[in-house]
C-alpha cells in the first residue's frame, strides 16, 4: 500500500465545473477593450479543458495505477471524478470507459464484490455499458471466480440490455472452463457461438487444444487442429508449441519432427519458444545429442537462442556425463548472440567440482569474471566445495574469508564439513565457527548436525552433548 505522501501525489486535483451554454462566447456581447491598467482574464475556453480531456486524462491515470496494484488509488481517483461531475443541470456520471477501467482494476485485485457494486452503480446511473464491460465481467467469474453460472447470466443480462456477447466474450469463458478441466462444456460454448453466428478464431480453438493436452488426449487435440484448418482457421504457432510439448511429454519425438517438417508448407512458422520445447522434452529424456541437433536446426532456420535455450542444454549437458561439450557450448556463447549469465556458469562449474575438475572450475571462474558476468555466493560456494574435494582447504578458506565474496551459512558448512571428515582437526573446526558468529552468520540445524556427527565420530561425546543442547 502506498503512504499518504505517495497518494497526495497521485490523487488527482479537484475538476472544474462544466461551462452552462448561457456562458458560451457566442451568447454574449464582446467586451470592451481593456483599459490601461486592466488585466483581461484569458478566454474561457482556456481556463477550462473539455470534459472528455479530462475523462481521457483521468483514465490513463486510472490505467496505469491499476498495472501499478494500486486499485485504492484508482478507485480514489474514479470517486474524484465523480464528486466533480456536479454543474448547474446537475449530475453528470463519468463515462463507461472510466467505469471499465474502475471495475477492470478491482476484478484484476479479485475484489469481487467491489467490481460488481461499480457495475451496477454504471448501470444506476444511466450508463449504458459496452461490449468491454461484458468481457470484463465474463473474465472475472470465468478467470478469477470460476463462476460460470454467473458468467453465463451476465452474458443473457447484457443482451437484455442491447449487449452482444463478441468473439472475445465466447474465448475468454471457453479459456476459463479449460483451465479447470471443464473442455467437455467448453465445447458447448463453441457450438453456442456458431449457433448465434459468432465466428471462433484460433484463441477460441487453441485453450480447447491445451486442454486435450493437459488430459494426455494429444490425439484428440491433432483431430482437432486438422478441424481448425478445414474451418479456415488453421492453428498459429501457439497452437503448435502446445501440441509439441505434449507431444515431448508423451516422448513421441518423430512426430515433432513430423510437425514442425510439415511447417514449411503450411501458415505457420516455428518460434525459438517451439525448438525451445522441442529441446527441453529431449533433455528431460536424457537425449543430449538430439538436443544439440536441434539447436543447429534452430540456427538454420535463421532464430537466435535465448538464455532459456542456454540453460537447458547446458543443464542437460552437465548432468549427461557431457561436459566437455557444456564448457564448449559456455565459451561459444558471444557467437550465439545469447548471453550466458552466472546461473549458466554455476551449472557448468557446479559439474566440474563434481566430478574432481578444480581447476576447470577456476578457469571458468577466470573467464566469467572476464567477460563481465560477476560471480555470486553460489559461485564461490562452487568454488569453495571444489577446493574441498581436493583437500585444497587453505586456499578454500582464505577464498571464504575474502572481502569481495559474501559468505553465508552454506560456505561454512562446506568448510566444516571437508575439515571435519578429512583434515579431523577440532581446532580448525572451532575456528570456523568463531569466524562464522564473528561475521554475524548463525549456524543452521544442518550446522549442528555436522558438528555432533563429528564430535561423536572422533569420540568427543561430552563436546558433543554440548553442542546438540546449544542446537535446541
């Protein structure tokens, strides 16, 4: 919630009241020239802007507060301007398109109730609504509520009212009964629409598709987007991406191949966000070398890998046995035209302290720092664990005890874990743990256990009582 400071600012200030047409310049005489020493006020069309600018104004204001999460300004600038719509004919509501943004806003908030109250005020007031209050009132019972009843009554209430429930309407509640498992109904929606002659369009077709998907109908799903292209709406590439991912799912990978060869002959392109998919489901099952194929495919086709695109092969890579091919995809990054951040580096290092490679890992190290990607505590905790393994421990805690590296309660686990089990030196061990209360990190339970398991290993029974009591 913003303070009062940041509302004062916000809020906007009070409206002029609107010029009656007995004030217009027309129904007067002109005036006399000024005479010395007179100050003409300026004319008054400049002293007052039009309502509908100030309307206009206030709903960009009202937008942009609502993308903010601000709804208690947006609802305090809507009362502003409804307090200052009073002139001498009397009260003047504000327009449906500050009500739509009101009640917009609070049914994105999920205060329900509120958003219904502002529609039956727009209504109460003679407000006629539109084709967006209806989707917006759709969207919240179908999105947020999953109130399809209700979703169904205001579809029948705003016709009543001479409101056309659009395309949007019809997609937007077939979204929602997807969501929620619901496709057989959400079938009956579609035949609804070509009932009264509304024509679905791909956003219609394309949640039904995720649905059979999410249910491992994939079959189902392929029936229906040969329909889609019969019915002169064939599938985009979003319908496609969902498809491919079930498919992976499924390890059914000749038939991505199959889709995304039959691409090139039908009104769809693939997107890095399809090979992206396609790589991840061959990554999940271990298959590392199709998935490199397909990013040379990915190239061929003139798309740029992403950092997400990155992320998964290496991922797959390091944990493939594969990491010579990893730290060569790493370094060959620049050429990509993707940037390997420091989560991509951590992967790959991670690996390499794993399987003993220490001085890989400070390569990588090395070269990250070089090319401006900074390391984090994650990083010198990799560093630190690898150090460890090959009984490195003074360089690995003079590593710890340097400035620039942030320790936390990890890389004094490590630490005392390696000296505990490998150099049994109880004096190392306590001053570890004075450095670590020293730097204000408290040890955790994973601490204490490491302790107590090594007191009681070397036979220090009575230190480790000690150390479990101080533990509880």
């Amino acid at each position: 919630m913003a303070s009062s400071a940041s509302v004062a600012v916000l809020t906007a200030p009070p409206f002029p009241t609107c010029p009656s047409s007995d004030d217009s310049d027309d129904a007067k005489p002109l005036p006399p020239p000024p005479t010395s020493g007179e100050t003409r006020p300026p004319p008054q069309h400049q002293q007052r802007p039009r309502w509908w600018q100030l309307e206009r104004d206030c709903n960009v204001a009202m937008k942009a507060l609502a993308r903010a999460g601000e709804v208690d300004q947006v609802l305090a600038l809507f009362t502003e301007l409804r307090a200052s719509r009073t002139g001498p004919g009397g009260a003047s509501p504000p327009s449906v398109l500050c009500y739509n943004t009101l009640v917009n806003a609070l049914a994105e908030a999920g205060r329900v109730e509120e958003a219904h109250n502002a529609f039956d005020e727009m209504l109460a007031t003679g407000v006629a609504p539109n084709a967006s209050s209806l989707n917006i009132l759709v969207k919240l019972h179908s999105w947020r509520s999953a109130r399809f009843d209700l979703a169904y009554q205001v579809i029948i209430r705003l016709q009543e009212l001479g409101v056309e429930a659009d395309v949007g309407t019809y997609s937007t509640l077939v979204t929602g009964l997807c969501r929620v498992g619901r496709v057989s109904e959400a079938w009956g929606v579609l035949e609804w629409m070509l009932e009264v002659g509304c024509r679905p369009m791909v956003q219609t077709y394309t949640p039904i598709v995720q649905g059979y998907c999410r249910e491992g109908r994939v079959d189902e799903a392929k029936e229906l987007m040969s329909t889609m292209e019969s019915a002169g709406c064939p599938p985009n590439v979003v319908t496609y991406n969902v498809l491919i991912r079930a498919l992976c799912d499924a390890a059914r990978f000749d038939e991505v191949r199959q889709v995304l060869m039959d691409s090139r002959t039908k009104d769809w392109k693939p997107s890095t966000v399809t090979y992206n998919t396609f790589m991840n489901g061959l990554c999940k099952k271990g298959m590392a070398k199709e998935a490199l194929e397909q990013l040379d495919v990915m190239l061929g086709e003139g798309l740029d890998p992403t950092d997400f695109t990155l992320s998964i092969l290496l991922n797959c890579l390091s944990h493939d046995k594969r990491i010579h091919d990893a730290v060569c995809l790493l370094e060959r990054n620049t050429s990509l035209k993707c940037y390997a951040g420091v989560v991509a580096y951590n992967t790959v290092m991670s690996r390499l302290g794993e399987m003993g490679h220490w001085m890989g890992v400070l390569k990588l190290l090395t070269d990250m720092i070089k090319r401006g990607v900074m390391p984090n505590t994650r990083t010198f905790n990799i560093v630190i664990r690898s150090l460890c393994f090959r009984r490195k421990f003074s360089i690995a805690k003079s590593l710890a005890s340097n400035q620039g590296f942030a320790a936390n309660v990890v890389t004094y686990n490590t630490l005392i874990y390696f000296v505990f089990y490998y150099s049994r030196k109880l004096i190392e061990v306590k001053d570890l743990i004075f450095d670590m209360t020293a730097v204000r990190i408290a040890p955790d339970e994973v601490t204490y256990t490491i302790i107590v398991d090594g007191l009681c290993r070397d036979g220090f029974f009575d230190t480790a009582t000690s150390y479990f009591l101080e533990s509880l």
